[in-house]
C-alpha cells in the first residue's frame, strides 16, 4: 500500500464510512467525484484520513460540510422559484468555522 488519502462521507456527522482512496503523487490538489449520493434530499460530510507508505494512520482533515441548494415554486408565478441553501461548514478542533 502506498501514500495517500482515505476519504470518509457521512449524513450525521458522526457516522462515517469509507468511499474511497486517493494516491499520493506529491501534487498540491486532489479530486474525487463522490457518486451514489441524495444530493435532493441532504447535505454531506467528509474528512479525509493520511495515510504513511506503511498504511499507518498519520493525519486527519478538518471535516467539511457540502452545502446543500433547495429550488422551491414561487405561489402565483411560473417564472420564478425560491433558492434556500445551508452554509458551507468547516468543523476544526475546537468548532465549526
């Protein structure tokens, strides 16, 4: 096993399992497209776990919260519609930022 990251979602924030792995190639930027999900009906959380070239668990991220876009009909209009939206959420050590 090689360097890198393991990634963890979940819908409570406490609850986490595992999605993925990504390899460490020593760049500044990683992506991973996360599939399988309700994005209509919640947001998520995710924090990603280092991982040394041993496989041993090094260091952990901040967890982050995806935000989440409602559209909802405007009463008496076809034109328009209604966004509400949760804020993005960092949570790091001592608290949500």
């Amino acid at each position: 096993m090689g360097s890198g990251f393991d990634l963890y979602r979940s819908e409570d924030g406490s609850s986490y399992k595992k999605i993925g792995f990504i390899n460490f190639t020593g760049g500044a930027n990683y992506n991973f497209n996360d599939i399988d999900l309700n994005t209509r009906e919640r947001s998520y959380y995710y924090k990603a776990l280092a991982k040394d070239s041993c496989g041993n668990d090094r260091t952990q991220s901040a967890i982050v919260k995806s935000v989440w876009l409602q559209v909802a009909d405007v009463k008496q209009s076809m034109f328009e519609k209604r966004l509400t939206w949760n804020n993005y959420g960092v949570w790091w050590r001592l608290g949500w930022l």
